[in-house]
C-alpha cells in the first residue's frame, strides 16, 4: 500500500466517495488524469473530462475528522 501525506490521503478519499470507487481505482484515474494532462499519455474523450466540473468543498470532513 502507499502512504501518502494526509493532505493527500484525504483528498483520494473525498474522490473515492465522489466517484464510489476503491483506493486502488481512485488513485489509478487519478495518476492517468495527471500523466494526461501533463503530455505523458494520450486520454480518451471520457478521461479527459474527469473532475473538470467537480469542486471539492475544502471544509468537508470525512469521519468527524
């Protein structure tokens, strides 16, 4: 498993519960969104347009935390 900062571990949780996705798939979209976007791999029309219109609401919590 991969640790990661707690910034970052409460961001992938925020994006699995949007996209009702497990850790494994989460951080798999996630790393192919980034190479992507960065010119590393080419994306499909679908991948592209993952968590354009989406806003994470920086107050949210997840469990009380």
């Amino acid at each position: 498993m991969t640790y990661l900062e707690e910034d970052s571990e409460r961001g992938i949780q925020l994006f699995m519960a949007e996209c009702a996705v497990n850790r494994e798939e989460a951080l798999r979209l996630i790393v192919r969104d980034w190479l992507g976007r960065h010119g590393y791999l080419a994306l499909t029309e679908d991948e592209s347009e993952l968590g354009k219109d989406t806003a994470i609401d920086e107050t949210a919590t997840l469990g009380g935390a």
